[in-house]
C-alpha cells in the first residue's frame, strides 16, 4: 500500500494550493479519506473527510476555504485551499481507512508554507 500527498509548497497569504493524494493498493472506492495537518510545536489536527459515499466534513478553521473531493477512476483526494493564512502553514498528511477491523495507512506529507 502506497499513500503518497503532492501539491505543497509556498504561498502567499490569500493565495492557493490544491494537495493531491494518490492511494494505491487498496480499494480506494470503499475507503474514508482524511487530511490532516501538523503545524511547529502542534498536535497532529484533522481538517477534512470524505467518506466512499462523498460525505465530507471540516475543522471549523477551514470550513468556506477548504474543499475535500475525491476521484475514484484516479485513486485520488484533493484538498483544494483557498484563501490561505499564515495558521495554515503545516505538514499535510494523508490518511486513508478501510476495513473492519479498520486499517489506517499513512503519506509521508507534503510542507505547506503560507507566508508574505
């Protein structure tokens, strides 16, 4: 199983990035995706779900900047950002989960950087 995030990178205050994370070998149709995020000297928060049936939630922090969205044919979730804040800056870490009992696999996270 391979999780792996893209898209990060440095941008200005207002700016936008769109993260992409591409999950192979598994059933990528029937999995929750996550993102997470970790700032300096910060717990580990979670940002955004998707559940396989499209339902999506936000941490308040991120809710009518973020959108979470996935594409199955591709074995991708995107967190598209917008409007982004200094706060924003983090590792973004991916996180798929399937199973029952659930299993969890992790990215390696990609660095955003939100800075003028």
């Amino acid at each position: 199983v391979q999780v792996v995030e893209s898209g990060g990178g440095l941008v200005q205050p207002g700016g936008s990035l769109r993260l992409s994370c591409e999950a192979s070998g598994i059933i990528f149709s029937i999995a929750t995706m996550k993102w997470y995020r970790q700032g300096a000297g910060n717990q580990r928060e979670l940002v955004a779900v998707i559940t396989s049936g499209g339902n999506t939630n936000y941490v308040d922090s991120v809710k009518g900047r973020f959108t979470i969205s996935r594409d199955n044919a591709k074995n991708t979730v995107y967190l598209q950002m917008n409007n982004l804040e200094f706060e924003d800056t983090a590792v973004y870490y991916c996180n798929a989960i399937l199973g029952r009992p659930a299993l969890s696999f992790w990215g390696q996270g990609t660095q955003v950087t939100v800075s003028s």
